[in-house]
C-alpha cells in the first residue's frame, strides 16, 4: 500500500495574498504569528472547520510542522485544498517574515 505524500510548501514560497491557518494553541498564537493569520487551534479544527475557506488553498502552520500535518490531512479528507507549511512558525520566524503578539510582548515563538 502506497500514500500520497503531504503536500507542502516552504515558508518562503507562500503566497502574499494566501489564507495562512495557524493551528497552535491561544498561548503560542498570543505570543507571536503571522499578521494576516487565522487562528483555529488544532484541539478547536473539527467543530470549526467549516470556517476554513472552501474556495481557496489553505495553507496550514503550526510551531514546527507535525499538527499542522495532521490538520491538513484532516481537511483535505473533508474537501479542502490544504497545503502544510515546513518548518512552521520556527522556519517563518527564522525566515524574518514579520511577526505580531497579542499580549504587547515583543513577537516570538513558543
């Protein structure tokens, strides 16, 4: 038995204008994410994933990858376009891509 591999793209190849879904818990998101990011925790995505955009590709962070996998694989099976995103919000914010906190901290990944 063969599986597709998880399809995914680097930090640096994200669109611009892409919808960006970090999946980490309220205390990483309030420490430091991305500012156009959409936050669905991954305890929160199967009782939300009808928030997800169904008309556009998805693009999935967590911390360093592994629960944004499994999220996207979970949408995917529910008839999303899901892509993960390598390296998560450690790959982003080694990239220097901006950041903001919702605590007034400076921005940084838990």
């Amino acid at each position: 038995m063969s599986f597709a591999p998880m399809p995914s793209i680097d930090v640096t190849a994200l669109p611009a204008d892409g919808f960006l879904l970090d999946v980490r818990e309220s205390d990483e998101w309030q420490a430091g994410h991305a500012p156009a990011a959409t936050h669905i925790a991954m305890s929160e995505i199967t009782a939300r994933h009808a928030e997800v955009p169904t008309d556009s590709r998805v693009h999935v962070i967590c911390k360093a990858g592994g629960r944004s996998a499994q999220v996207t694989q979970f949408l995917i099976d529910q008839g999303v376009d899901a892509v993960n995103v390598d390296g998560g919000m450690l790959a982003w914010q080694a990239c220097g891509h901006p950041m903001v906190s919702e605590n007034g901290t400076a921005a940084g990944v838990l």
